[in-house]
C-alpha cells in the first residue's frame, strides 16, 4: 500500500510539473529571430500588434509545440481577424520564414504578398496544411511543392502563381491530400456591380492527375478549362469516391451533367455553375441524400424541375439563376422537404404558379432572391415565369430572413404589413414593380440591420417625416420614382456610410445641398428627372464617383470638374440642364476611364478639345444639342470602344474625319443639323456594325456611295436635306434589316431602283431590333440614352424616338423623274418630291 502511495504521488508530480512546463513553453531563439525577419518584409500591420516580448510562442498566430518548443503553426490570415481595412499587411515573403522547419500548418492568405515564393519552401517536410491564397506571387511553385509528401490541405486560390500542368502531375504524388483549391476566379455581387475577377493566369488540365489521390475530400478548379472530353471526365469522376465538396465553376464544361456524380454518395457541396450544360436537372440528384447545397447558375438547364428532389433532406442552398427549367413554383420550392433551407436563388425559367404559403414554415431561411422576372397580379415570378397569387402574408413570419429580393417583377397591390415586422433584415429589393399605395420610410424602423432599401419605379407615394433619423446607416437607397416631393430628404445627411442613391423622377425642387457633397463613401448618385436648379455645391467633388446621373434637371454653372483624375467614373450624365461654358481642355486626363460621357441639351460652346481622343474606353458620346463650333477633332477617331457617338444639333463645320472608319465598333452615328461639309468618308464602310447613320441637314455633297449597301446591319439611313446627287445606288437593296430610308431634299436624279423592292425589312410585317434602339441602362433605373430621329413625312418634320422607331417604315425620296414602286408590305410612309 505504501508503495501503491508513493507511485501515485510521483505521478502527480511528474504531471503537476509537466503541466507546469507546457504551460510556460518557450520559443527557440533562431525561431524568433526568423519571425522578426519575417515582420521586417512586411508593411506594417495591426496584426503584429502582439508581437512584444520575447517569448515568440505568445504572438498572434504563433503556436508552439508544447514538447520540443518548435513552432509548428503560423496563421497570418487576414480572413480570420478583424482588421481595419486602412492597415493591411503586404510585402515580399521573407526565406527567413522557411528556417521553421518543423512547420504543420502555415496560412498566409489574403495578405496581399507579392514577390517569388522563395525555394526555401521545398524544405518545410513536415508541412500538412498550407494556405497562400490571395495573394500576388509570381512565378512557379510546382518544384516547391512535389516533396511534401505529409501535405492534406492545399489553397493556392488566387495566389499568383502560375499553376501549369506541371504542378498538377506532382499534386497527383501527394497521396494524402484531402483538400485542393486551385480557383483562378472568383465571382462578385452587390447592389452595385457584378462581375468576375481574373486572380491569375487561365489554364487548362484534365483531371487524371487526380488518380493516385483517391482519399480527396474538397476539389475546387473554379475558372480552369478542363481540356477533357465527357467521358474521361466521367471516369475519373468515379474515382473519387471520398468527395465531398466539388467546384467545378466556369470550367468550359459543355453537355450532360456527368452520370458518375451520382456514385459521389458523401458529396454535399455540387458547384456546376456558369457551364454549358445543356441537358435536364437528372433525376437522380434525390438519391444524393447529403446534399447541402447546389448551384448551376447560367447552366442552360431546361426541362421540368425533377421532383426527386424531395428527398434532400439536409438541402440549405439552391442555386438554378438563368436556367430554362419549367414547372410549377409550388412544385419546386419544397418548404415542407428542406425544413434546413436558407438561401434559395431561382430566376430566368418558365415556372408558373403561385408561391406557397408554406414558405413562413422556412424558420432557417436568410436568402431569397426572385428578382428580374414576371411577378403578376401580387405575386411572385421568376424571370420569363408567370406566378401567380397574393404575397403571402407567412414571408412577414421569417424571423431568419436577411436579404428579399423581388425587384423587376410585376408585383401589384401593397407591401404587406408583416414585411415591417422582419427585425434582421440587411436587404431588401422591391424595386420595379407595379406596387401601390401609401408607404413611410417609418415602416421599415424596426430593421436596424437594413443597408440596402430599395422601392424604385412603383406606383406607390414614399413618404418621408421631415424630422426623421433612420436608425439605420444606409449603404444603397433608391427612392426613384417614389412621388416624393419637397427638397433633397435632410435625413441623408446623416448617412455616413450610403454608397449608392436613386432619388431620380421625383418632384424634388430646390439646389443640390452642400451636405450631399459631404458623404464620402457616395459613389453613384441619381438625380435625374426632377426640378433641381442652381449650380452644384462647392462641395459636390466628383472625384471618387463610379456613376452620376443627373439629366433633365435646371442645373446651371460649369460643368463639374474632379479635384484630381476621376479614375473610377464610368458614366457622367448632364444632359438636358442649362450648364454653361466649355468642355474643359484637358477632359482627356481627368476622366481616363469613362465610358458614357453624355452632355447633351445644353448650353455649351466653344471647340471640342482635342484630348477627347484619350477617353480610349470611351462607349458612348453625347454633346447633341448644344452650340459647339469648329471641326470634329480628329483625335475622336482614337475612341476606338465608341459604340454610339452623337453631336447633332451643334453649329460643328468642316468635314466628317477620314478616319472615321477606325470606330469599327460604331452601331450609331448621329450627325445631322450641323454644318458638315465633304463627301461622306469612305472609310465608313469599315464601321460595318452601324445601326444608324443620320447625317441629315448638312452640307455634304458628292454621290451617294454604293459601299452603303454592305452595311448589312443598317436599320435606319438619313441622308436628308444635303447636296448629295446622282442616281440612287441600287446596292441600297441589298439593306435587308432597313426600316427607314430618307434622303429628301437632295439633288438626286434619275430612276427608283427597283432593288428598293427587295428591302426585307419592310416586307415581312414585324417590329425588331430592339436591343438596337432601346438604350436602357443596365446601372439603374434611369436611361443612359433615348435614341431619336428626324423623319420628314408629307413636307412635316416629324421626331420618332424609342420604341416607336421600331414600328415605323419609312422611304422619303426627292427625284426628278418617274418611278415604280414594288410592294412594301410594312411600308407605313412613300414620300416622293417632283419638281
């Protein structure tokens, strides 16, 4: 018994001092010293914050083995702290980093490092765990990597590096990898934008280096081009029976989804989206009954929503955007089979339907996105669906819910009150729709989380108490179309973090206030279409901008010019206002990146600078209706991404550049009521994506060119009011999508053509084109451009504008002998002039 004793009190030592050891480990010097050499490569940063001491083991992401005093974890990830965004690390990586040879884990993603991966790497043998993604290295890894035989987890999503073929052979050596993500993009969307970020070099690979690891758990190749046919892919798919999560996004995946993810049976994240997979949502997705989530945006799907998936118990996320599947909403929102779901994305298909009322018993629901299709009658609807039914009162009942989009819909009648009682909400799109009533801004009190509201182009009145302090920061507001009246809402003074705001078609009157020009974080602003006058504040610095839309106001001053070069600005809209002055003569330089410059119906004058020509992104040019002089700089011609240029209705003189044939991305040229000279260039056939050509009311001269005939895409051709003469080339036959043919008043003689007869475009009796002359912005509620044409019918002028050009036909000639007209089933007006 005492000897019993006498062991357990040594064994209660030995652990009382080995706890007392572990509990006070230490780091070895020339770990320490390798640390600091590390943080000497590297700005600055908060997360160094701790590193005080001597005792390296104690510093933020440091960890020590409690045995040898090694480190063996370093995680610098700006992922996992919270750091203000104004202090990031970046820097080169420090070889000293890779003396800490007995290293399991090391992450240092979205640090912003650049620089070559020194070799160094190569000797961590030890490493099972290493995460460099985001970052800016260059150069090649694959060396680095092929002896880490011990490796289980590998993210090098966006790190830089080139990722060849090579380094995917040697993956397929590291047996014991679980977790590979190779992501060269990445896709983003908010309120304000949507796109996709290009984070390294595009390859292609197959997947058979993925042979040897067949105890692979996590695979993400988003944005490589799998060069493989369907069924290698299908083979090797089969391999993997361990899998659990597979993104495969934006690989240039065409046809079947792939039958051999059915044998995935422990797969829970399938990823497909943004492929060209043409085929049906398979039936046998139900029998993968561990499915969590599932996306196939942008896919093609069609056919019938297959009901199989029912049986998908555990389903949190459906993701099916801009697909063509069909069926019944009641029959594809399965409230009552994914009692687990919390973010259901569904737009662009045929569904039809009501959506059911069961949707309140989704307690875990965060996201739903219905957005930009038919909703009708009160009802919900997906983009080309018709669903039919009131807004079910239960949706008010989503306690979970953050963000609601149903914008671009059909919806009618009220916002139900329960959408008030919705305290989590952070998001939430309603805008156009067709939503009456009476709405206060007090409605939505109760969601203090809300940063993006928008009730955009409805039929309701917003009102706004005048002492009324949100108490919310708004991020993104839109409020257009809202029949709000009054001056600028005083609440937005107190919105220090909103980044977007739509106030346009209101009845707002009175000056811009100076306050407005004082929130730094706006970056696109909507005023368009209401009764504000006065010059813009001193405040008003348009500087850091992305879009502002201003059109059909009574501004007046000078044209607002950035403190220092707009580099974000893509669209500028003053059109129809009362600016003054000129353009500024270096435009060029402080708007480099803008991409709509409209500026229309107003009173500026003086020449055109000629650093216009810089504005090498430049899309869309509008100065019409204003009272600019001299010559059309040649330097335009340098805006080689122009698509529209218009600059009628100026007092503009000399000729029509010669090199306006480089703008061969021109669809709509608009100069007519100017005071051009000249023939016509030639070289405007080389622009063979026009649309429109307008040149009327000039003075430009010399036969009408066969050439104009090759134009195949022209719908509309104005040559009225010129000195053109000569015949009437017969080549302008040969315009099959022509709907309006008009050059009156011109010196030309001889007979009609009858190849005039063959103009397709007036004989088939259907209206088309509308993406050609439709000029709605994708940006926002307000238009960037309406397109508009002079069109002369029994000696009246007459202006046709939007949709309407679209229905017309028109063929207005002035000749001077005798014609013969063949058919013209869609001819809506035949205008001929003898003398």
């Amino acid at each position: 018994m005492e000897r019993y004793l006498g062991d357990l009190c040594l064994f209660v030592a030995l652990t009382w001092f080995w706890v007392m050891v572990s509990c006070n480990v230490v780091c070895l010097r020339e770990e320490r010293d390798a640390l600091v050499a590390f943080k000497n490569e590297i700005y600055p940063s908060l997360m160094f914050s701790s590193w005080t001491g001597l005792n390296c083991c104690e510093w933020r992401g440091v960890e020590c083995s409690r045995q040898t005093s090694h480190v063996i974890k370093f995680h610098l990830s700006q992922f996992s702290v919270d750091i203000d965004e104004d202090y990031p690390t970046t820097g080169m990586l420090s070889p000293a980093l890779f003396k800490l040879k007995y290293l399991e884990h090391l992450d240092l993603s979205a640090n912003f490092l650049s620089g070559v991966i020194p070799a160094e790497l190569s000797g961590l043998h030890r490493l099972k765990h290493l995460d460099l993604s985001f970052n800016y290295f260059e150069g090649q890894i694959s060396k680095y990597i092929s002896s880490h035989y011990n490796l289980t987890y590998l993210n090098l999503s966006c790190a830089g590096v080139d990722l060849d073929a090579s380094i995917l052979w040697r993956l397929g050596n590291l047996s014991q990898l679980q977790v590979i993500d190779l992501a060269r993009k990445i896709f983003f969307e908010d309120e304000i934008s949507f796109g996709v970020y290009h984070c390294g070099p595009v390859y292609s690979s197959s997947l058979e280096w993925t042979e040897n690891v067949r105890g692979l758990k996590h695979l993400s190749l988003q944005g490589v081009e799998l060069n493989m046919t369907g069924k290698q892919l299908e083979a090797l798919l089969s391999r993997l029976h361990s899998l659990h999560h597979l993104n495969l996004k934006d690989c240039a995946l065409s046809g079947h989804i792939p039958n051999a993810l059915q044998n995935l049976t422990s797969l829970s994240h399938l990823h497909l989206g943004w492929n060209e997979l043409t085929s049906r949502l398979p039936a046998w997705l139900g029998n993968m009954s561990g499915l969590v989530s599932i996306q196939f945006d942008l896919c093609d799907l069609t056919g019938p929503f297959p009901a199989s998936l029912s049986r998908l118990p555990h389903l949190k996320e459906l993701m099916l955007v801009d697909n063509e599947i069909t069926g019944n909403i009641r029959q594809i929102l399965l409230c009552e089979a994914w009692p687990q779901l919390t973010r259901f994305v569904l737009s662009g298909s045929n569904v039809t339907g009501s959506l059911p009322p069961c949707i309140g018993n989704l307690s875990s629901l965060q996201y739903l996105d219905l957005e930009d299709n038919l909703l009708s009658g009160l009802a919900f609807s997906l983009s080309q669906n018709l669903l039919i039914g009131n807004v079910p009162p239960e949706l008010g009942g989503i306690s979970s819910l953050e963000t609601l989009y149903l914008d671009n819909n059909q919806l009618n009648g009220s916002i139900p009150d329960s959408l008030g009682c919705l305290s989590r909400l952070s998001r939430i799109n309603l805008a156009n729709n067709n939503l009456e009533g009476f709405i206060s801004l007090y409605f939505f009190e109760n969601a203090t989380r809300l940063v993006t509201l928008d009730l955009s182009d409805n039929k309701f009145t917003v009102h706004i108490e005048p002492e009324w302090i949100p108490p919310m920061q708004f991020e993104n507001l839109g409020l257009g179309s809202c029949n709000i009246g009054g001056l600028i809402p005083a609440f937005l003074s107190t919105q220090y973090s909103l980044s977007c705001l739509d106030l346009s078609n209101n009845s707002l009157f009175g000056n811009i206030p100076a306050w407005l020009g004082n929130i730094s974080t706006l970056k696109i602003l909507y005023l368009a279409d209401n009764n504000l006058q006065g010059e813009l504040p001193s405040t008003f610095d348009i500087s850091y901008y992305f879009q502002i839309i201003l059109h059909n106001n009574m501004l007046m001053g000078s044209l607002p010019i950035p403190s220092v070069p707009a580099q974000y600005l893509f669209l500028l809209d003053l059109s129809q206002n009362r600016f003054t002055g000129t353009i500024p003569a270096e435009i060029g330089s402080l708007f480099p990146n803008v991409e709509f410059l409209l500026c229309s119906e107003n009173d500026l004058r003086g020449d055109i600078p000629t650093s216009i020509g810089l504005l090498r992104k430049l899309r869309d040019l509008d100065l019409s209706g204003n009272i600019f002089e001299g010559k059309i700089p040649s330097s335009l011609t340098n805006c080689t991404a122009l698509k529209r240029l218009n600059l009628a209705n100026n007092k503009l003189s000399g000729e029509i550049p010669s090199k306006i044939g480089r703008l061969r991305q021109l669809e709509k040229l608009h100069l007519s009521d100017n005071m051009l000279k000249g023939n016509l260039p030639s070289n405007v056939q080389n622009c063979w994506k026009l649309q429109i050509l307008d040149v009327a009311n000039n003075f430009l001269s010399g036969n009408i060119s066969l050439w104009l005939g090759q134009l195949s895409d022209l719908m509309i051709l104005v040559l009225r009011s010129n000195k053109f003469l000569g015949w009437i080339p017969h080549a302008l036959g040969n315009l099959s999508t022509l709907h309006v043919l008009d050059i009156s008043h011109n010196n030309l003689t001889g007979a009609i053509p009858p190849e005039l007869g063959k103009l397709t475009g007036m004989m088939d009796g259907k209206a088309g084109g509308s993406e050609v002359l439709n000029g709605q912005s994708s940006y926002g509620s307000s238009y960037y451009y309406k397109e508009e044409i002079n069109v002369t019918n029994k000696r009246l002028n007459l202006a046709y504008g939007d949709f309407v050009l679209l229905l017309i036909t028109v063929i207005d000639l002035s000749l001077q002998i005798s014609f013969q007209v063949t058919f013209l089933q869609k001819l809506a007006t035949l205008s001929i002039y003898m003398s």
